[in-house]
C-alpha cells in the first residue's frame, strides 16, 4: 500500500515513524539526549545537538507534516513559539496583515513584540476578502489568518486568501489549531504555512504544551529550519513521545467531538435564550457553506454569549462535567471565559469589537456523553 491510497485513518497511524528502526519498538523511543558522540568529526552524522535535531522530535514533526500534506515539520515548545518563530520570517519594515479575530497570544505578539523590530501588522475583518486586499501595502509581505476564528468562529476562504496572498507575493500563514489536518489541509488549498497550538487537539489530553509549524515548500522549509535552529524554542522528547501519542487517537477523539459539539449547538441553538450561538455547523452561521466547501468538518468548539457577565459567572459556578479553564481541544470538555482568559492580553476596546463581549463562553466538547454535558447545561442554565 501507498500512503496516497489510505485514508486519513490508516494515515494517522502510518506515519511511517510508527515503530522504532532500531529495535521494532511498537512505540517510538524517547532520546532523551542532548548530544551524539560523533565517530569522525569530518563526516558529521545525521544527528549532532538535540536542538538542531532529535529523533524523537524528527518523528512527530515527520508524522504533523504528513498529516497536513506538507514537506518539512517542525516542532516547538508551546504553541506561541512556533508562531514568534514563524514572524521571525518577517524583517524590520515589513508589514502584515491579519485576521482581527484572532488568538489573544498571537495579537499580543504582533502588536507587543514583533512591532518593537519595525513590522507593523493591520488587522482585517478577513471573511471579506475585499478587506484584506484593501490593506496590502507596497511593503506587505505576509498574510495571518486563523479559521474558524477564535472565539467567534468566522470562516475565512482560506483557497481565495491564498490566490491573493499568490498575485501580491505574500507569505499566507494559517492557524489550523482549531481544525487539525484530519479536518482542514491549508497546504492543499495553496497557504504557504500552517501553525498548530499541538497543546490543543493533536496533543488532545491537556498534558503537554507544544506547537508544530509545516510548510510544503522546499525553500521556505529550510528558512524555517534555520530559525527553529536560530531561534530555540524546541519540544523537547518528552512531550514530543506525549504529542506523538496524543496523535494516534486525533481522527476518533476528533469524530466524537465534534458529533458532541454539532448536538450541543443544536441544543443551545434553540434554547432561544442565548444570545448568539457561534458554531459554523448552524446552517445560520455565516460561515457555513464556506467551512463545508474547504473543511471536512465542523470542528469540536462552540462559542455563545449568554448576554452579560452575571448569567456567564453562574453558568461558570453552576457546571459540573467540563473544566472550567484556559485552552481546549482535549478529551475532557473545557469552558472558557475568554475576556478573562485566551482574550485577557487584549485591550478591552479591541476585544469588544470583535465580539468578545462579557457574556461570551467558548466551549471545547470533550469525549463525554453529549447528552450529559446538555443535561449539565440545562441545570446550570435554569
Ligand atoms: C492555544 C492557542 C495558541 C497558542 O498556543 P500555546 O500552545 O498555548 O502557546 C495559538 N493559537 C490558537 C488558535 C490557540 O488556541
């Protein structure tokens, strides 16, 4: 069998880094090691310094690039790392556009960090492909999207971003931790570069904080090397074993969440005493026919604004099953408050303009029963 023959089931588990070349180990063996003893310096062998490379790292940034039908992978130690790593791209008179629904560490690093080294970035409502064309300058270089976005979950027409991002010379940078490449290869819709949070759903189970970056282009896969070899934020082997792991279930725990999120949309849908429910499966969501058209799924997160802070705050002390805390994308549902948390490194004018009012809660579904986690919200509701 081909890998191009299987699908993405067969795939997840065939990474081809799956057993161990050394030993046939059923799981891939974590180096944990910094250095490798080199028997002729003048003919360096394939692994030196674990910051420019380890084994175990080497097989997941193998098996996420695969995933997302890139060439080169690479993995870091959260997350943001992966992103910085990513602007560093970027040089001192270069400008950005950007999604403005975007992750809150992310603008916090555009508009704190990346600023101070000259690279200006101007935010657009990027569901209106008009808009980002309208802000490309002479000195535009990149375009950030994430989709669906976080937390308002807009749709943005990743393959239509991607043409103009072609005609204006532009790196196109997407976030697809909210997707994963079971759901949504970017690469394949002709983005340049796609980021993970790897703490979220590629990792799945809440105990590891990590970040991929893949690319498909040669040329730009070795810059990327470069930097991650420059810069340092690297996974260590631990993690890289725990994110390895997490992989193997991704299709399956991916399947039951968001099966559990479509009912749990539905659900607060027709309450009729939510204010808005976000969810790009509701035939009503703007974004629905764009996200059926370049996804293959929904994905595993609702978001809804009960109105104002008082109804959220009771809802928050009132559930039982999920956690209440920061992140999502794991096998325990996990409700957020993002004005509070993801979205709390954002001033709060900018915050309110995207609609991330003080009764707005994300909700990650996990792998409980959804019937339970409806029956938790009905008694924390009341
Ligand atoms: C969590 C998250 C990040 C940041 O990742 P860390 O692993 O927390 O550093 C970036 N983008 C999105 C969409 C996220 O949810």
């Amino acid at each position: 069998m081909t890998e191009k023959n299987t699908t993405f089931a067969t795939r997840v588990l065939h990474t081809g880094n799956e057993i161990d070349p050394v030993t046939g180990a059923a799981a891939f063996p974590i180096y944990q090691a910094s250095t490798f003893h080199q028997e002729d310096p003048w003919n360096p062998p394939a692994y030196e310094y674990a910051r420019s490379g380890n084994p175990t790292r080497n097989a997941v940034e193998d098996a996420v690039a695969k995933l997302e039908n890139g060439t080169r992978g690479f993995a870091f130690g959260s997350g943001m790392a992966a992103i910085t790593t990513t602007l560093f791209l970027f040089s001192q008179g270069d400008h950005i556009v950007a999604c403005d629904d975007i992750y809150g560490g992310t603008f916090r690093a555009l508009t704190q960090l990346i600023n101070r080294f000259g690279i200006e970035t101007t935010f657009v409502d990027a569901t209106n492909l008009d808009e980002i064309r309208a802000a490309i300058r002479p000195n535009t270089k990149g375009l950030f999207l994430e989709t669906p976005s976080n937390p308002t979950m807009k749709i943005i027409d990743l393959a239509g971003a991607a043409q103009i991002a072609k005609e204006h010379g532009l790196l196109s940078i997407i976030d697809n931790t909210f997707m994963t490449p079971y759901l949504q290869r970017p690469l394949d819709l002709g983005i340049d570069i796609v980021v993970h949070s790897a703490t979220k759903f590629l990792g799945g189970h809440s105990d590891v904080v990590a970040g991929v970056v893949v690319t498909r282009d040669e040329e730009l896969g070795k810059r990327l090397y470069f930097l991650q070899n420059a810069c340092g934020g690297v996974l260590g082997p631990q993690d890289c074993f725990l994110l390895q792991r997490g992989l193997k279930t991704l299709k399956v725990r991916m399947d039951a969440s968001c099966a559990g999120a479509e009912k749990i949309a539905q659900y607060l849908y027709e309450r009729g005493d939510i204010e808005k429910v976000y969810y790009p499966g509701l035939p009503t969501h703007a974004g629905h026919e764009i996200q059926k058209a370049q996804a293959d799924g929904f994905g595993a997160v609702v978001s809804f604004d009960l109105g104002n802070e008082a109804r959220a705050r009771k809802l928050m002390e009132r559930v039982q099953l999920p956690l209440v805390a920061v992140s999502l994308g794991a096998v325990e549902s996990i409700l957020s408050y993002p004005r509070m948390m993801s979205h709390n490194g954002m001033p709060a004018n900018e915050r309110l303009k995207r609609g991330i009012g003080d009764g707005l809660l994300r909700f990650s579904i996990g792998l409980e029963d959804p019937d339970d986690l409806i029956a938790d919200l009905e008694q924390a509701l009341k």
